[in-house]
C-alpha cells in the first residue's frame, strides 16, 4: 500500500567512532550541508542539524518510505565517504555501528529545533555523556546503565 501522506519526525543522534571528539568546527558547516542533500535527496526534510565534535543531532521528517534504520544507514555511509574523501576529520573516520532515533511528535518540532541549534551553549553546561544519558533514562524504558558507564544495554 502506498502512504501519500505522513508526519514522522525523528530526533538522530549519530556518535562518533569510540565517541572520539574528531568533527573540527572549521569543516562543521560543510558536514551539515553534505547531509543536508543527503537527507533531500532521500525525499525527506531536515529541520535542524548540528555538529557537534563527538555527535550529530538532526530532526528529519523522513519520507514514508524509509525506516529510521534505512535514513540513518544512507546518511551515515554517505557522509563517511564525503568526509574520508575531504579529509574532514583527522583521522579518517569509520563507520559508528549505532545511532538514535526519538520521534518527535509535530508539537515538539519547535523545541527540538531550538535545542538543537543550541548545541554550543548546551555543551556548556551538559557533557555529551550526560546528555546521552539523559535521553536514554527518559525515551528508553528497558534502558539500564552497567557497571562500566552509560554505553551497555
């Protein structure tokens, strides 16, 4: 069946290899628009991105016709190869086998547009650690956090 009409809005948050601060502010802007067309291209609206050193959030409106798993798999293979290829980070970058993804209901996009684009003053007071951590105890129910720190399942 065809879905000609959908509202499905996901909130990604793709981690660096090893969760490595290697995204240097100079080469930020030309990461977001490669992903920016990336995600058109895919018949799907970005409403928000930013690059932060370790991790990406971006808040899609993604077409009825991909999953989450597909969208994030698209950009994150092509990004990696436009970054390699650029050498925008040093050093190169390998693929991180894990994202995020919250759906965001249509009420929500204004907010989550604005803490997005607030990244910069966020990680002022917030750690990226902590941030993660955050989304994973309120959005994650059967999250739990081992001994080691806050990546296991």
């Amino acid at each position: 069946m065809k879905i000609e009409f959908n509202n499905l809005y996901t909130h990604f948050v793709f981690i660096t290899n090893l969760r490595q601060p290697v995204i240097p502010e100079k080469n930020r802007i030309e990461i977001e628009k490669y992903i920016t067309g990336i995600v058109k291209n895919h018949d799907s609206n970005l409403y928000a991105i930013y690059a932060n050193p370790e991790h990406v959030h971006m808040l899609i409106s993604r077409a009825s016709t991909l999953s989450e798993v597909e969208l994030s798999t698209i950009i994150s293979d092509s990004s990696e190869k436009f970054i390699n290829k650029h050498r925008l980070v040093v050093p190169s970058t390998r693929e991180q086998q894990s994202a995020a993804a919250f759906s965001v209901s249509k009420s929500g996009i204004d907010a989550v547009c604005k803490y997005i684009l607030n990244q910069p003053e966020h990680h002022k007071r917030v750690s990226f650690a902590q941030e993660y951590e955050h989304f994973l105890k309120v959005y994650q129910a059967n999250y739990k956090i081992d001994k080691i720190g806050l990546w296991g399942h």
